[in-house]
C-alpha cells in the first residue's frame, strides 16, 4: 500500500507540472495568477471535506476519524472509487480541447530584436525561474512548517493534547481555501461593485466551509468566530494588491511576518491565531511565484514548470530546520518560528526583485502577470 501511495504522488506531481502553466495560459494570461489561486481554492475544498467523507468510508462516522480500523480491507472501496474517478478525469482530457503541449512566444518586446536569442536561452538562465525556484523551496517550506509544528507549540503553550489540536491545525489548511477563494474573485468576469462584493463574499463563504465541517465533526466552534476579524487583514490585502502577482507576493509576505512576530512575542491563544493566520498570507504565494517564474520563459515554460514542482520538497527541509531549532537547548519551539520569518523574507524580496528582472528582459510590469 505504501508502495501505491508513492506511485499515487507521481501522478500528482505530473499533474501539477502540466496544470499549472494550462492554467495560467489558458484565458487571459493577465488573470493567469487568480485562476491559479481559483484552482487552488476548489483543492482546498477537497483537504477539508476529504476527511469528512474518508471517516464516513471507512470508520462509518465522521466522529469516528481517530479510531482504529478492524481491518487493512476498509480503505479498498474508497481507493478503488477514487481510483476510477481518475480513470474518468483521464478519459475527459484525453478528448477535451486542452492544448497536448505548451510551445509559448517569449514574452519580449520583438521590437528590440531579442526575441530569438531569447528562445535559445537554457532554462536555468532565467532569474526569475531560479530565483522563483528558490521562492517555492521556502513557500512551501513555510507553510508545512507552520502547521506541523503547531501541535507542539499549542501542547507547551496551551495544554492541549493532540487530538484537541485537530481543529486548529484544520483551521490553518482551511485558511488556505480562504485566501484562495477571495484571490479567485479576480478571475471572473465581473466589474465594478459585484467584483468587490464577491471579494468580501468568497473568504466567508469559505469560513463557512470550515464551520461546517467541524460542526458535523462535533466540535465546538466557539474559540474560532473571533477569526473572522483576522480574515479582513487578508481581504485588505487583497485588495490593495489590484490583481498584481508581484505586488501581492509582498504585500502577503510581509503581512506573514507580522503574523509570526506576533505569534513569537505573545503567548496564549493571541499567539495560536497569529501563527494560523500565517495559512491566510501563504494562501496566494503559490500562484503568485509559479506565475511570475514562467514568465516570459517561451517555448522552456514546461520544463521551468517541473523545474518550480520539484522544489516542493522545501516542506521536508524547512520543517525538519525547525524542528531542529525547537528541540532543547536551543532556540524552542516559538522562537523556532524565525525560521519562517526567514523564508518570508526573501519572499518579500523576490516580489521586488522579479519586478525590475522582468522588465529588463523587456517584459512590462504587467507581463508579469502574462501580458505584453
């Protein structure tokens, strides 16, 4: 079984090097970033409902999630579903319309006569695909390390056993829908007030998601209403951000090292939502990197979108930093989280930086969303 779940994770990491740059390019590039975060926040929906309909499977209740199995034999109706499911989604593509290959024009001003040698570039000579490969190395390095690290903290910190930590780290994964789904709001078609109004819609609608699950799962929601005023940070930064991938990078990089300072210099449950609200500002930094990293990358944006999925293996690295740094004798586990203030930190930079490489490349500031 544990040699069918790794085979299970190359087909994820083949699909997220085909997806990614299909999203970005298929429809209007300049809205590649917000499809992206929409196709994130529909994967979202599935990390938060998946355990509901995994225990419902398996254990026979959602309650039940933290049981024991009878028998090894109770998980093979549900893999055998998915697995067809996926036969299904296979067979769908197989006959869509989706282009077979992505074979871009560089994204250069050809006026300047450098759109040839540009082609004929490595991959890897890009700084902005490097640098970017950098970004998602940390990104995710961040983002897993917040989390996993979280029921330590809230153990030490708070006195809480693990399995009252459940919804809380639940609440964490649930933020990254959160961010995704008001990110989303920008890929519709929609002008004026109805686009700003589903701006302020989407993220509660995706709280309401996770309310939801955790109610069936008979918890008690009162500790996280609160969180719904943590939530207009993000939308403000959103906001501010006017679609822009590079400017929204360090906007929500920066408001993630807020979040971890706060989390760092308080205690109590004003420390457990700072670290929590770091999965808001994480949210978007995905399509954000992957978008501005491909840019202007021609016909090598395939091989610079496997190059950016490899690099995923961040959350293994930065984690076990961590983890590291938490253990006695050093640093412990709240000031451990410097390390994702770190990673936040060249984030930030990056957004920056990407700006005045792209346009140096004769990209303009908005190519870096995908236009000329």
């Amino acid at each position: 079984m544990i040699s069918g779940l790794f085979i299970v994770g190359l087909g994820f990491s083949l699909q997220q090097i085909a997806a990614n740059p299909l999203t970005i390019v298929c429809g209007d590039p300049k809205k590649g970033a917000q499809r992206l975060s929409l196709a994130g926040g529909v994967n979202n929906v599935g990390t938060t409902i998946g355990p509901v309909l995994v225990s419902l499977a398996i254990f026979g209740s959602i309650a039940a999630g933290g049981g024991k199995l009878s028998s090894i034999e109770a998980v093979k109706t549900p893999y055998l579903i998915l697995g067809a499911a996926f036969l299904v989604v296979a067979v769908i593509f197989r006959f869509s319309s989706l282009p077979n290959k992505i074979d871009l024009t560089p994204a250069v001003d050809t006026t300047k006569g450098d759109a040839i040698a540009q082609q004929e570039k490595s991959t890897l000579s890009y700084p902005q695909l490097w640098m970017g490969m950098i970004g998602i190395f940390l990104y995710v390095g961040v983002e897993v390390s917040t989390a996993s690290n979280l029921p330590e903290f809230m153990r030490q910190h708070i006195g809480l056993n693990t399995n009252q930590v459940a919804p809380y780290v639940s609440l964490f994964w649930a933020s990254l829908m959160i961010g995704r789904w008001t990110a989303s709001a920008g890929a519709f078609n929609l002008q004026g007030g109805a686009r700003h109004v589903l701006r302020f819609l989407m993220p509660y609608m995706a709280f309401g998601v996770f309310l939801l699950v955790n109610k069936l799962a008979n918890h008690d929601l009162t500790p996280f209403y609160i969180y719904a005023l943590i939530i207009v940070a993000m939308i403000v930064a959103d906001v501010l951000s006017k679609g822009n991938p590079a400017r929204q990078l360090m906007l929500f990089s920066c408001l993630g090292i807020v979040a971890l300072l706060i989390g760092i210099c308080s205690d109590g449950m004003v420390s457990v939502y700072a670290f929590i609200s770091v999965g808001l500002f994480c949210s978007t930094l995905w399509p954000c990197i992957f978008t501005l990293a491909i840019a202007g990358l021609g016909k090598n944006t395939n091989q610079g979108s496997g190059f950016l999925v490899m690099m995923i293996m961040g959350g293994g690295f930065i984690s076990l930093l961590q983890g590291w740094l938490a253990g006695e004798g050093r640093l412990g586990i709240q000031w451990s989280y410097l390390v994702g203030v770190c990673c936040f930190a060249y984030l930030a930079f990056y957004g920056w930086k990407v700006k005045h490489l792209l346009k140096a490349q004769g990209i303009t500031y908005d190519a870096a969303a995908g236009s000329h």
